[in-house]
C-alpha cells in the first residue's frame, strides 16, 4: 500500500513537470508584459536621445510623431525643470520625458503568464489528490457502513465482495471483518437458540413436578408412588443445569481444573469399561484399538467429559448388536483420537451443527438426551487448541475424529 501511496504521489509530480514542459515546447510564451514595456520604454529614450543630440528637442519630437503610430501607449511631453530621472536632453535647450500610458487591463495582462503553471499544476494536483483520497478512503467508507449495519441489527452484513480491491492489507481486512460478523451472528443465533431450547426442556419436568404435586394435594398418599418420577425429573433438571453453566464456562474460556501431563488412554479405558458396562442390555460392545500410549498435557478431567460424551454419543445412536470402535494414535503434533458406530448416521447438512447445544437429529433412533454432550466436548477440545469433527461413514454410521496438539490451552486452566 506504501507503494501505491508513493506511486500516486509521483505520478501527479510527474505529470505537472510534464505538461510543464510541454507547455514550454508548444506554446509561444511572450515575456511579461512588464519586462516588455520596460525594454521598449529603454529602447524609445535611447532613440530618442540620439534624435535630441542631432537635431535637439524639436527633430525628437518630429522623429516620435513618425513613429508614435507604432509606440500608441506612450506619449512625449515637455520637462522643464529637467526633473524626471530619464528626461531627454539638457535644461539648457529643455527635456522632453517619455510617459507611458497606463491602462486597467496591463496589471491583469500580466497575471496569465505568470500564474497559468501554477494553476495547472495546482489543477493536476487536486484531481490526483482527490482521486487518491476517495481510492484509500472508500474501503473505509464500506467497513464504516457495515459496522453501522451490524449495530443497527442486520448480522448477515458482508463487506468482502463489496470492497473491490486488490490491494491485500484492505481485502484482509474485509475478510476478518466478515469472519467477526459471521461469528457474531452465530454467537446471536446461538443465544436465542438456547433460550428457547432451554426453556423448552426445562418445561416439560416442571410441568410433570407440577402435576405431581397437584395429585399428592388432593391425594396424600400417592406422595410415595410419585416421589421416584419426581426425583427423576428433579435429577434431569439438575444435569441440564450442570451442563448449562459447563458450556458456558467453556465458552467464556474460564478455568475448569488443573492442567497436568497425562496419559489419555488410561481415561479411555475408565469410558469403555462403563459404555460396555452400559451396551450390555442392546448387547453393544466398545473396543479399542490403536497405540499404548496417548501422552499429552491438558486437563484431564475436561477431556474425560469430552471423550465421555462422545463415546455415549455413540453408543446410543448404535443399533442392537453394534459395534462402537475407539481408535487412537499418537504423532509429532499431537494425538488423533477417532469414534465410529454403525449407526443411521447424520445428514450432511446437520454435520457440523450436531456440535451445537441442543440440537439433536430427527431419526428413529434418536436418544432422549437434551443435546448438550457434543456441545460441550467440542467446547473442551477447542479449549486445548483442538479440532473435533464429523463424518458419515462409507460403510454406515458416524465417525467423530478429535484432534488435540500438544501444549496449546488456548485458556488458562487453572
């Protein structure tokens, strides 16, 4: 961009010099009008002189009558006292002074000459200025406008495509603007999302909590028959609860434990044992294959959730009879850590929205979970600088790969 700034710069300096010197090339530029009445006053005394001192002050007068048709602006006069610093002749035979005689327009006769470079130059220079001005400012003037549109409400605003440049410092800022504008409007969408979801599921067990103390007040003794379901229903708000403020701490990037070095496959293991403790009744199994050791240094119990959610994510899509396969590796970068069902799988358009809170997949299969688990370990691996993605499966079901380098918290846990 410096360089463009200079360009425009000597480009409109160059340009002046130019038809200054054109200017001088083509066009006949008499003298000022000054120097050419001086010259031919000069010129006249001089002449008139020598007339004077030949034929004394009546031959000067004859020899100025002859040539007063080519000298219209001057006029001969008597000097008596011989006063005028140029007065022709002696006192003794008595002076004669030339006199010019001036008009309004001599004095602005001699403005154009003198002032026509620099009004061109001047005029070159402003257009240039402007030009430039209105080049570096316009971008500005498009981000301006879609800040304003963004605080007035309208979130899906993009300047990108609107900046037309090539210029690469301005285009960059037009895509981050963009990027702020696309996350903001997520951020906004995902907040009224939330509330409605929220509220939404916490309705439904106040409303059975509120129906079941409606039937102990008119039948006392049913309170013991109803205190399971009311427990149940008072647990499941709890959980919504927990899970609630977890996400949000996650997003605000709050500390959640410590950070320590560890192995992640002994947390792996702890999850299979339960998920196949838990398949038993469809007869699901989990298993594990890959390396020995997942060594990496985070927070292990934010990644025993992460992992938790992922692999019950799993085993409830799973169909009766299924297979959950748990695959992990370890490189340079950091560990790879991958999990499959033969589940129905996810639609290609809800493949990256699964890991938004609450949303849940329409299909048969569908657990009676309030969708918070994907949310909240796509929050935590993101927090270790991580990446956690999904993928429908060639054969069938859902392959969920989660990807974490090593060392790189992208918030203190502390």
């Amino acid at each position: 961009m410096i360089v463009r700034v200079f360009g425009f710069i000597w480009g409109a300096t160059f340009l002046t010099l130019l038809l200054f010197s054109a200017l001088i090339y083509f066009v006949d530029l008499t003298p000022p009008e000054d120097v050419r009445r001086r010259t031919e006053t000069e010129l006249l005394i001089t002449d008139l002189g020598l007339v004077y001192d030949r034929l004394g002050p009546s031959g000067a007068r004859s020899h100025f009558e002859t040539i007063a048709s080519g000298h219209p602006q001057f006029r001969l006069e008597d000097d008596a006292a011989c006063t005028d610093p140029a007065a022709i002749g002696t006192s003794a035979q008595g002076c004669l002074r030339l006199v010019y005689l001036e008009s309004p327009g001599d004095r602005l006769s001699l403005a154009p000459p003198l002032l026509l470079p620099l009004f061109i130059g001047a005029l070159v220079s402003a257009v240039m200025a402007i030009f430039l001005s209105r080049r570096l400012t316009r971008p500005l003037r498009d981000v301006s406008q879609g800040l304003k549109a963004i605080a007035g409400g309208r979130l899906d605003t993009r300047i990108l495509e609107r900046l037309r440049t090539s210029n690469s410092e301005i285009r960059d800022l037009g895509r981050d603007f963009d990027l702020a504008a696309e996350r903001l409007q997520a951020l906004t969408e995902g907040r009224n999302r939330l509330f409605h979801d929220i509220s939404h599921e916490i309705r439904s067990p106040l409303a059975r909590l509120r129906a079941a103390v409606g039937l102990i007040e008119v039948n006392p003794a049913r309170g013991a028959a109803l205190a399971g379901r009311m427990e149940g229903d008072i647990a499941r708000l709890d959980r919504l609860v927990d899970e609630i403020l977890t996400l949000a701490r996650l997003d605000r990037g709050e500390p959640l434990g410590t950070v320590e070095a560890f192995d992640l496959l002994d947390i792996i293991e702890n999850i299979i044992s339960d998920a196949n403790f838990e398949g038993r009744e469809n007869e699901i199994s989990v298993r594990y294959r890959g390396d020995e050791k997942l060594e990496l240094t985070g927070n292990p119990e934010l990644l025993h959730r992460a992992c938790e959610n992922v692999v019950r994510n799993a085993l409830s899509y799973s169909p009766r009879g299924g297979i959950v396969s748990v695959t992990g590796s370890q490189n340079c970068d950091g560990i790879v850590l991958e999990v499959a069902d033969n589940g129905p799988g996810v639609p290609k358009s809800n493949l990256k929205t699964i890991f938004n809170p609450f949303v849940r997949v329409d299909t048969e299969t569908a657990p009676q979970g309030i969708g918070l688990g994907l949310a909240i370990a796509a929050s935590a691996v993101r927090s270790h600088g991580g990446e956690i993605t999904a993928l429908n499966r060639a054969q069938g079901g859902l392959l969920i790969r989660i990807a974490i380098p090593f060392g790189h918290l992208t918030h203190s846990v502390v």
